[in-house]
C-alpha cells in the first residue's frame, strides 16, 4: 500500500497563479525526489456546509478559492525520506518565509493518510 500527504489551503484569486507557480516548482521537486504523484487541485464545486466544508475548513474569505492537493508516495517510510529531502532543498528556500507563500498558512491543514482501499 502507498501513503498519502495531503493539503488544503485558501488561495486569494489574485494570487492564484503565484500560486501555480509554486506548485509547479514543488512538483518537479518532489516527483524528482521520489514521490509517485503530485496533484493539485481548486475548488470547482464546493459549497459552505451547514456545520462544516472545505470553504469553512479554512474560514475562506471573500476572494479567495480553496485548493487541495496530495502526493503520493510508495510507503510512510519513503514519505519521511522524501519530505526531509524537500524541505532542505534550496529551490524551495525562498518559500520557508510564510511572507512569501502565496496564501495564508497559517489557515492551512495537511496530513499523512494510510490508504485503506486502493485501484
């Protein structure tokens, strides 16, 4: 079985391709590092719920759309690897400033999942 980071950020619309950017950059990065996939994903049809939603996950304010994004990678063990490696990459410096990411962090949401049923 595989293992699973995921991610959901609020992203302001005018930011969204900085955004973009980013993500493609950190793609590369990761697939180059290990990871078996890489996706990300905006909100496309995604309603406020009436006691919970992505749009209120991240209290999205007006503006701005919800991304969600996952990588996989052959096991948790490959994960830590992986993710060490990333996160002491110097391509990606630049975003280890939150001033510099092009959304709030600080109402980002991510975790490791072991998958249960796979295809």
């Amino acid at each position: 079985m595989s293992y699973v980071d995921g991610f959901v950020a609020p992203v302001p619309v005018d930011r969204l391709a900085d955004y973009k950017k980013m993500a493609r950059k950190a793609g590369k990065i990761w697939m180059e590092l290990g990871a078996l996939a890489y996706s990300e994903c905006v909100a496309d049809d995604v309603k406020p719920g009436k006691v919970t939603s992505f749009p209120q996950s991240v209290k999205l304010k007006e503006g701005e759309v919800v991304v969600f994004s996952w990588i996989v990678y052959k096991s948790r063990r490959d994960r830590d690897r992986i993710m060490e490696k990333v996160m002491a990459d110097p391509r990606l410096a630049g975003y280890s400033d939150p001033k510099n990411l092009p959304f709030d962090g600080k109402r980002m949401f991510f975790g490791g999942f072991k998958p249960i049923v796979e295809f």
